[in-house]
C-alpha cells in the first residue's frame, strides 16, 4: 500500500479552489459584447455571471422614445430567462455536487 499524504492533497484542492474563485471573479467583472453583425444592428453586453449589463438598439431602427423603454425590457427578459435556466440546473445537478465541495455549475 502507498502512503497518501492526505495534508498535501487538502492544500492542493484548497489552492485549486482558491484560484477557481478568483478566476470566477474576474470573469464576473468582466464585460462580453455581442452584435448581430454591422455598425448598426443590435448590441448585448453581458457579464461574466451571464447577466445582461446592456441592450443597445441603433436610434435608426427605431424612434428614440420607445428604444430605452424597449432596451430595458429586453435586459429584464433576458435576465429573467437566464435565472429560470440557472434554477433548472441547480435543480437537476444539485443532487451530485450537494456535499461533494464543488460549485453549483
């Protein structure tokens, strides 16, 4: 039988879990940019967290009284179908990373 040094393995996974967070940090500050091609289509930018940050409509596409309005919503329909698909997967993976020390994916 091998001798497993259990100490060096606990570091380990700690400083693996130490730079996973960081990581997830930085992606979360991070900021994403999408557009449906061209100088004047539409543009999303989320975050790292895939949060919606900003809905950009051209003022040519449309008159600019309802575009903020419009923009608004689209960020808030975003999010919210997002948070219903974080919930689903939590729900359904949840019962293999419960007590395993892993994050939720």
């Amino acid at each position: 039988m091998s001798n497993i040094d259990f100490d060096a393995l606990m570091k380990q996974a700690q400083a693996m879990q130490s730079e996973m967070m960081q990581i997830q940090d930085q992606l979360a500050e991070t900021i994403y940019t999408g557009n449906n091609g061209g100088s004047t289509g539409v543009t999303v930018k989320i975050n790292g967290n895939n949060e919606a940050q900003e809905v950009i409509i051209p003022e040519e596409m449309m008159n600019p009284e309802d575009r903020e309005m419009l923009q608004d919503m689209i960020m808030i329909a975003f999010n919210d179908a997002l948070d219903k698909a974080n919930e689903d997967r939590e729900r359904r993976l949840g019962k293999f990373t419960q007590g395993a020390g892993l994050p939720n994916f």
